[in-house]
C-alpha cells in the first residue's frame, strides 16, 4: 500500500471517529429531547418508580415511533400518487363489499380456464378463496412499462418505468404536487428524487409525474435527474418511452398492468377481505387451519387475466430474482425475507409465469422452501368443472384466526376481536414497567400476522402505540399519571373510552383497547388520547399516536 | 473511542423465577439502548427505523435471557440481532421502493440529525452489508475485530477481509472529503 493509500485510510478513520461522535451526541440530544422538552417539569424517573405528581401535570407523551410492516397502512402512508389511488380503489371495493354483505365490483377479462395444485405441501388445504378485484370497474387503470439494458449482468439493476394512470381527478386526488416544478413535454409537471430511504443504491432514484387528458403520467427510474427528465420528454400513454428518451442500451423489459401491484401487496401480507372482489380472476389461500401459530406457513396461487410480457414485473417487488421456466414456458421466481413478526418471517418464495389462454399464474409460498413452491407451480393441473365454484362457496369466507395459549412467562392483558381475527397486548408476568414488557400479537384474514414489541421505552414517560389492521386500531401502553379515565378523542365524534388493565407485580396500570378503523373517519379535527383525573382534569395528553391512524 | 467495554459475559441469563434476572437485564437494556440505536441508525439511515430495529433486538434479547438458557455474551448477541435486522429492514425498504418508489412513492420523513455527518454513514451503507456492519461496528464502538467477529458470527479473518475492503472502499468513495478534512 501506497504512502498516499496510508494518508487517505488515515484521514478516513479521523473522519469516521468523529462521524461516530457527532452521531452518538446528536442521539443523546434527540433522546433529551424527547424526554423533557415538551414539559421540562416532567421528570425523568428510574422505571420502577411513580410519578406521583403532586399537581394535575400534563405530559405531552413522545412521539410515536414508526409502526413496522407489513400492513395494509404501512403502503397507504408510504405510498403517494399511484398507490395512494390504488388504496383509495381498494378502499372502493371494501365499501362495495361491506355495504350488502356481498361483493358487488365484477372483475375484467373473460373466464378463465383455472389452475388448481396438483399437489401441496402436507397438512396445507384451502383456507380461502377470493375474487380479484377488477379497479377497471372502480374508473381506474393502470399501465407499466419498464426498460433496462437487457445486454447488463442485471438488466434490472437500474429501471427505467413510465406509468399511465387512468382515473378522474377526485380518485388521483389532484395534480401531483411537492418536489421541484419542470416542464415536461410543455405539461407543467414536479420532479422528485428519492433518495434517503435507505435501500443503500448510491445516487437514488427520480420521479416525474404530470396531468395528461386521462389521468397523469409517471417517469421514474434508478438513474440520474437528466436520464429520467429526457425519458419523461419522450413518454407516451401507451405507455411506453420512445428510443430517442431511453438511455443507451435500453429496451422494455415488461409491460403490463400496474394494479398487479394490488395484488402483490395483498400476497406478501396475505389476502385481505379488503381486496375481495367478484370475476374469474381468483386467489386460494392454502394452509393448515388448525395452525395457530401467528405465523403461518402458507401457499397463495392467483390467476388472473394478463399477458406474458407482464411475468417479469415480479421483479418489481422481490429484486432477488432469477428466470426459470414452469411448463416449459418463461417464469421467473423470487425469493425475499420478511420481518419477524410478519406474514414472510420464514421467507417467501414467489414464482410467476403467464399461460398460452393469456393468463398469469402466480405462486407465492410463506415459510415453503424453494423446491416445494415449484413443485406447486409445476404441479398445477386444470381445475375439473364445478371445483372452483365449489373452493369459492366453501372458502369464500377465511375461518377467523385464532391464537394459540401465549407463551410460557407470559399474560395476555387484553384481548379482542377484529374483523377477521384478534388482537392481543401481552405482558411479562414477573417484570416492571420495562423494555420489551408489553407486546402485541395479531393474526387476520388468511395468513395476515404482527407480532411486535413496541411503545415500551426504558425512559418513561412512555410512548402510547398504536396498530391499524384488519379494520381495527388497537391502542396500548402503560399508564403513569395517576388517571381516573382514558378516552381517545376528537371534535364532532363520540369519545373513546380506553380500557385500562393492572398487571401483577407491575406498578402502573396498561392501556389497551380498540375501536373500529373509521370511527374517528368524519372528524376533520385532531385525534388525541387524553388521560383525565376523578375530577376531570386532565392529566396527560398523547396527540401523535392516533395522528393518520385512527 | 469506545462506547462499550470489552464484550462481558453474563451469567445472570438463567431465569429463575425472581426479580434478579430483570433487574439484571434493566440494567443492560439501559446501558446498551443507545448504542443499539446508533448501531442500527448507521445501517439504516432512519431514527424511527433504528429505534425500532434497537427495541425489537432488546426484546429478543430479554426473551432468550429470560427463557433459561443463559446468554454467554449479551452485548454481542443484542448487537448481533441489530445488525442482521438492520440489513433486514434495508432490504424490505428496498423491495418496497423498487415497488412504490417506481410510481411515486416518498421516503418516511426522517428525523434530523442535525451534526451528524450523513455523508459518511450514507457511503457506509452503500457498502455490501456486511462490509457496512463491520465498519459500523468498527467506528462506531471501536471494537477489536475478535469482537467484531464474534458479534457478526464470522471469523476473524473474514472480518478484517471486510474492513479492509470496506475502508479502501469508503476512502474512494469520500476521498475529497475526507483529505480535504485531513488537512
């Protein structure tokens, strides 16, 4: 090594110690803050301690710390533009389905000719079977195209996508807004980079999206702010990006229609009620029903109307992808790892590939290995007449989930139903108000599942926590102001009251209730949780927890 | 500089029906918190992120803790949990922005850090991630690379194979910077 080699990896590690400082002190900073600035006479107390305030103190708890997915919510505050339409679609079709009890969307293309599994893994069986929805029938498409260099080792490195919308402008929700304004094509339209979300790619990604006749048109790619701006000058509604727009060596690399991305959401969460909808496009859930476990191992298979040049769009939601073939045609299998807690925890393996009749087959295995998912893709056979109407009576409706005995050391605080499963806040029987001492459990739908540890700080005051799933908003943490009532509120809605639960061997008692997912939905005010003495006065107050959740 | 001693090991893992086990594990939970944070801040980029990443390896932590077995080197197991969930975390968002990011999707809003020095922590997690991990751990706790080793479950001499690699990487990648800081 070089001299020079020696100076730079010198100066390298000065600046990475000090990076190391600045960081732990701004931490130290945030967590001070946290703590005590929104009421600098809230004291600190070691957490075996009370309060006991001698005067009604309000404490303005911390703000809530960002709920891990998967969950149907997570997408809708991630997500704008396309997705927040696609959920505003979704939300559509749920309240088609709620209001006669019955699914009323009928679902696009002709009948298809379905696949069922010639064989499944032991102990998995049918557990569910829903339509697709079809959003065409809600007044809203869309398409995709992507492009890369089909020459590179990995042509999906850095895509290159142009989507076209199809919806009025109260489902869009308006002209895109936000980023930087540009011209685009002489269509006044904002630019957007992507970067700081953490996926480690260096240089981010661009986003253009602009109002056309129909809808709105979206560039975006992996590649730099000019690349993407000359592609938006050269996009059509077909869609597609004309050769002069493309980088060197780019060519499409699959179309097809974005409300794929409906369905995949719903498979790496399990398939929701939410997304049920009437037609021949169809998803059966197989698993064993006896399962309790939150985490369940399972087999999706969707099939529904699309074309071949739509198999590889997988890529899109699990990059680790490679081509295979399945019945000797093009497939293309994927392979992710999910967080613990969720649907994907013992990994999901994704296969798809597109059959002669124009339609893609998807297999989606949660805690299956590699060679059992293609062992049910490759053993899909053609369903006998009458077997799937007969899957869709038996199965329309998922058996509720239920949860197994909690775990040894452990008591459930509070228990309650969702709409197709429970909830659960479970706590350490022999520890204090502590780190890792309260968690919530769910399990929903077919294989929907969050197990989670959260809201539980070393420093008090602790953070309230909320979890918005399965058209349920649980809300749960430890109570420690002495309060006669708990109530989740907000103007022109009737109050809340939350449950409050003592826990042996604990000092302070547990918040943990819930309430229907639109119960505060006509209030254009603010959602609080306020804790209120025996005489009314209220004593602490959380207005973060509920905000966009409730 | 160093955040956390020499990796210590416990032997207050075997639960036993007491409070002795807990009280034990408060005290390590308050004395590791921030540095799981800040651990798992340089991997992910996201406060909220990284509180949460640190919250759930806690919990597993007291959980193995309290289940009886005993944990030989808590510190590294904790640090352990945050770094392969970390790299968990990253990989999601990765998946989710090549998903949304494609058709408008924005970054959670994150919380500003205000001296931090965010162009060397984004160039480390730019790095192949285990390479990121081992530099983490290398700068942010300055730990031996036995230590290091032992926390990413790899041998010694895979984790100096990824330092060097790692800080020949980083000194190309912020080389104007970082003479520049030198000077």
């Amino acid at each position: 090594m070089s001299t020079t080699d020696d100076a730079r990896l010198d100066a390298l590690d000065r600046r990475g110690r000090a990076a190391a400082r600045t960081l732990l002190d701004d931490l130290a900073a945030r967590g001070a803050t946290t703590l005590v600035a929104e009421h600098p006479a809230a004291p600190a107390v070691p957490a075996t301690e009370s309060p006991a305030p001698p005067e009604p103190l309000v404490i303005h708890l911390g703000r809530p710390t960002p709920r891990r997915g998967p969950q149907p919510a997570r997408h809708r505050w991630l997500a704008a533009a396309v997705v927040a339409v696609l959920a505003a679609v979704a939300g559509a079709v749920t309240v088609a389905t709620r209001d006669d009890g019955r699914p009323d969307v009928s679902s696009g293309g002709g009948p298809l000719d379905h696949l069922l599994p010639g064989w499944l893994p032991a102990g998995l069986e049918p557990v569910h079977a829903i339509d697709i929805p079809d959003t065409a029938a809600a007044g809203f498409s869309a398409d995709v195209a992507v492009y890369g260099d089909p020459d590179s080792d990995d042509p999906w490195s850095a895509p290159l996508a142009v989507v076209h919308l199809v919806a009025d402008e109260e489902l869009l929700g308006g002209p895109p807004s936000g980023g930087e304004a540009v011209t685009v094509d002489g269509h006044e339209a904002r630019l957007r980079d992507s970067e700081g979300f953490g996926d480690g790619s260096p240089g981010g990604a661009w986003e253009v999206g602009w109002q056309v006749d129909d809808g709105m048109l979206i560039v975006s790619g992996a590649l730099t702010r000019e690349e993407v701006l000359a592609a938006a000058e050269a996009a059509t509604t077909e869609p597609a990006i004309e050769g002069s727009g493309l980088p060197d060596g780019y060519a499409e690399l699959a179309r097809g229609p974005f409300t794929d991305s409906l369905l995949f959401t719903s498979l790496f969460e399990g398939v929701v009620p939410d997304s049920a909808g009437e037609g021949s496009a169809l998803a059966v859930t197989y698993a064993d029903p006896s399962d309790t476990d939150a985490v369940r191992t399972a087999v999706v298979v969707a099939q529904r109307s699309g074309p071949a040049s739509a198999v590889d769009l997988l890529r899109m939601w699990i990059p680790d992808a490679d081509a295979i073939t399945v019945h000797d045609r093009h497939a293309v299998i994927g392979r992710g790892d999910e967080l613990p807690g969720s649907a994907g925890e013992a990994g999901v393996v994704a296969v798809q590939w597109a059959e002669p009749e124009g339609q893609l087959v998807t297999v989606v295995g949660y805690g299956v290995d590699e060679e059992a998912v293609l062992r049910v893709a490759e053993g899909m056979r053609p369903a006998d007449a009458g077997e799937v109407a007969a899957l869709r009576d038996s199965h329309a409706v998922a058996a509720p989930r239920r949860f197994g005995e909690v775990r040894a050391g452990q008591v459930a605080v509070a228990t309650g139903e969702s709409r197709t499963g429970q909830w659960r806040i479970v706590a350490n029987a022999r520890r204090g108000d502590n780190i890792g001492a309260l968690t919530i459990d769910r399990v929903w739908g077919a294989i929907g599942s969050t197990s989670s540890t959260t809201g539980d700080r070393v420093e008090p005051p602790l953070d309230l926590q909320a979890d918005d799933a399965d058209g349920t908003v649980v809300v749960w943490g430890v109570l420690w102001v002495d309060a006669a009532s708990v109530t989740a509120e907000a103007p022109g809605v009737e109050p809340v009251t939350l449950d409050t639960h003592e826990v042996d061997g604990w000092s302070h008692p547990v918040v943990a209730d819930a309430f229907p997912d639109d119960h505060f939905a006509s209030s254009s005010g603010e959602v609080a949780v306020v804790a209120r003495d025996a005489a009314g006065r209220e004593v602490a107050r959380n207005t973060t927890v509920l905000d966009g959740g409730g | 500089m160093t955040v956390s001693g020499p990796i210590p090991e416990s032997g207050v893992g075997q639960a036993d029906g007491g409070a002795g086990p807990d009280i034990a594990f408060d005290a390590f939970a308050r004395g590791q918190r921030r540095a799981l944070v800040a651990l798992a801040w340089t991997l992910t980029g996201d406060v909220g992120a990284a509180e949460d990443v640190a919250q759930d390896a806690l919990h597993a932590t007291w959980q193995a803790w309290d289940r009886g077995g005993g944990i030989r080197h808590p510190e590294a197991w904790a640090r352990q949990v945050v770094a392969n969930r970390a790299v968990d975390r990253v990989r999601r968002a990765g998946r989710e922005r090549r998903a949304l990011g494609l058709v408008g999707a924005r970054p959670d809003p994150t919380v500003d850090l205000p001296t931090t020095d965010h162009e060397f922590w984004d160039a480390v997690r730019a790095l192949p991630a285990r390479q990121a991990q081992a530099i983490a751990l290398h700068y942010l706790e300055d730990r031996p690379v036995a230590e290091i080793a032992e926390i990413l479950g790899c041998a010694p001499a895979t984790v100096k194979v990824h330092l060097h690699r790692g800080r020949r990487a980083l000194a190309a990648a912020l080389a104007p910077e970082t003479e520049e800081g030198s000077r």
